[in-house]
C-alpha cells in the first residue's frame, strides 16, 4: 500500500447532499475530515485504505498531534455521524465518515470512508462543490468552513436564502444560538462573514428578512473576493471579456481582449501598452467597487431592505 502525501494534494469534491448535510464538527475534526478528502483522486472508482504519516498530517492541519490527541478526536469524530435528507425530501441517511482508522508505532495512519458515502464523494451525481482546503484551513471556526461551502454551492448564481431555522439544523447549533438569535448571529453569521472575505475566493455579504419582529431568513450575498490585484486581473480575464470595464475621462471605452490585453473598444481598438496597462490594472483594482461591469453586483442593503418589509 502506498503512502499518500497529503502535502501535495489541496482540493476537495463534494456532493451538494453532503454539503448540505446536518452535522457539527469541532474544528480539529473538521479540519482531519478536509484533510482527507483531499487524498481522494478524481479517477477513483471507489474507496480504498489512505495510508499517510502523522507528519504530513501535522503539516496539512497545521498543528501538533500525539497518539492520544488524535486517537481522542478520531472517537469523538466517529460519534458524529452526518444525517443527508434524501433528494426527494422524504427520508435520510445516518452515515458516519469513516468506517475504520488505525494508527501504528511507526506514525503511519490508514484509514477508510464509508462505503456509504461513495455516491457522494466519488460516484458524485448532480451538483458537486470543489473547494481549495487553502481556503478553510486558517479559519479558526468551524461554522465558517461549513457556511463557506454552503456559499461556495452557490458561488455561479451570486446569492443564497436561509431560513433561519433550517440553517440552525444544517450546522446543528446548541440550544443557545437557537434561543438566542443575536449569539447566532455573532457566533456564526458575522464571524462566518469576516472569515470567508478574510481567508477565501468569496466575498459575502447578508441580510435579515423579518416576519415581524422576528428575523427569519438570511440572504447571503457571494462575489468572487478580488483582494489581490493578482486575483482580480485572473476574474477578470475569466469573466469579463470584451465587456466594457470602465470610461476614461474623454469617453473612451476600456475593455479586456480574449488573450487577457486591455484596449480601447472605440474605432481604434488600440491595445495599451505594458506601461500603461499596468497602471490601468492597478487604477481598476483600487476603484473595482465603481466599475461599470460590477455595477449589477454591488448590494444596496438598505434599498433591499426595504424592498423585502
């Protein structure tokens, strides 16, 4: 059996049905079950025994383990198991995430999913979320890694609704952010927020819809987080082409070709020059929240707001 080097492998597939699965998971459990759903390959037919040294392990999570520790969170993540509603709405499934871990004086680990979880994570059908483990590894909260690929789901279409109470059993808060909305809020929508725009590809915003006085859905916002300037030329390169970014003082149309050059869309179609593109770019990336192309994607909360009494 080989020995898989988790150091080397950082994205994650998933099954919509198991992103939207009810389970809570600390946040060391959590970060075991990303770790090794990396070193599941695209190609896989089925599961097999993953075989990785608790060094690499240490590497990945980014944090020390002993034997104990990790024998302690592997019990406490084997009780956990996740409950998926069934497509049709009627029905579940109870499965845990592993059917068997071992580890060895050696410090080599192997392990193995349930084989319950195969049209889930390999034979996935329907709707499937990749995700970068770069991305939710820094958070420090594990209802932030969950709400990141609840959003990630939903990344394409820009915007996703929760009813608040459905969202509470999806991450199955305790009793006391279900009793108590603003601890929710806190503990779970606003730290979800700042860790997501912090940390990842997405760039999320919500807000509140009230039956009264009562807040009862949630309507989370998603745009591709264009913090780097690196990030932001590769978003718009991907997604914008020959759509007009901005005006220039004299009325000049900018776009950016297919081959990814910024050029005047007028009677001259005349491409910039390094010198001057770079500048350009920098110019856009400071002043991304005004640009023309972005416009159908910036989010009035208060005109929502209202629009939503």
């Amino acid at each position: 059996m080989s020995i898989t080097d988790l150091t080397k492998r950082n994205f994650t597939r998933q099954s919509h049905m198991i992103v939207n699965a009810r389970y809570a998971l600390t946040r060391g459990e959590i970060d075991i079950v990303l770790t090794l759903l990396t070193a599941i390959k695209h190609e896989d037919e089925d599961f097999k025994d993953y075989q990785f040294t608790m060094k690499d392990l240490e590497k990945k999570t980014n944090r020390t383990w002993n034997s104990k520790q990790l024998k302690d969170t592997i019990k406490s993540l084997m009780s956990k198991p996740l409950d998926i509603p069934k497509e049709s709405g009627k029905g579940w499934t109870i499965v845990s995430w592993f059917s068997s871990f071992d580890y060895d004086d050696n410090g080599i680990i192997t392990c193995r999913f349930d084989k319950a979880l195969k049209p889930y994570l390999i034979q996935i059908q329907g709707t499937r979320i990749i995700s970068d483990f770069r991305h939710l590894l820094p958070m420090q909260s594990s209802y932030s890694k969950r709400m990141y690929l609840l959003l990630k789901e939903y990344d394409k279409i820009g915007s996703r609704k929760f009813n608040v109470k459905e969202l509470q059993e999806i991450l199955k808060v305790p009793n006391s952010h279900k009793t108590r909305y603003n601890k929710f809020k806190q503990d779970v929508l606003q730290r979800s927020e700042k860790d997501i725009n912090k940390f990842t590809d997405l760039e999320v915003s919500f807000v509140e819809k009230k039956q009264g006085r009562k807040v009862h859905e949630i309507h989370f916002f998603i745009r591709k987080n264009n913090n780097s300037l690196k990030d932001f030329i590769v978003n718009i390169r991907a997604d914008y082409v020959n759509i007009v970014l901005f005006h220039t003082n004299d009325g000049k149309p900018i776009k950016c070709s297919e081959k990814g050059l910024l050029y005047y869309a007028d009677a001259s179609n005349l491409t910039l020059n390094k010198q001057s593109a770079q500048k350009t770019w920098e110019w856009l990336h400071e002043n991304r929240n005004k640009l023309e192309c972005f416009k159908n994607n910036i989010i009035d909360k208060k005109a929502l707001q209202e629009l939503q009494q």
